[in-house]
C-alpha cells in the first residue's frame, strides 16, 4: 500500500462483501502478472481500523462502492513489546548451546 506505483483499493459490495486489491502488472520477464490480486481483508481491516491507512473518495457504482486506500499521512510508530532481561546465567547458556 505504500507504493504509489501499485494502487490498493477496497471495494465494498452491495451485500457488505468487502474485498482489498490491487492490479498486478503482467511481467514478460518471469511469464507472470496480468491478474487482480486480493489482500487479506481481515489485515487491511485492522490496519484501518488502527489509523494506518485511510479511505479516498467513494466510486458507487449500482452493485459496489470502490475506495482507493492510502497510507496514513501521520506514520503510527512501531510497536515495542517490552522484554524483561535474561538473568546472565541464562543469557551464557543461551550463547554457549
């Protein structure tokens, strides 16, 4: 989604379906290519629903709404999760197996 050269876009269907997507290009070099290719709706849900990418303006057709995603403007910094240290004894073993 961060490659502006490839655009995502969501379409919503009538019944609610929702579907994330992009065009992939056909590459005569590995004989592949030319094809729609669906992402994982569950993953780009969360990665909207945590301010990580934003919807444009609606297209609406009579059948389906297509938005064109983007990457968020305000990058959300990465998550750390805390690790508590190794005791050393540990930390020796762990490097001598």
């Amino acid at each position: 989604m961060s490659d502006s050269r490839t655009p995502v876009f969501l379409t919503v269907h009538a019944r609610g379906r929702r579907r994330y997507g992009y065009w992939q290009p056909y590459d005569h070099i590995a004989d592949r290519g030319g094809c729609y290719v669906a992402l994982p709706t569950p993953v780009c849900d969360r990665l909207y629903s945590q301010g990580r990418i934003t919807l444009g303006d609606p297209l609406v057709d009579p059948g389906k709404t297509t938005y064109r995603v983007w990457p968020a403007n305000d990058p959300v910094a990465p998550v750390r999760i805390p690790v508590a240290p190794l005791p050393a004894v540990a930390a020796a073993q762990t490097l001598a197996a």
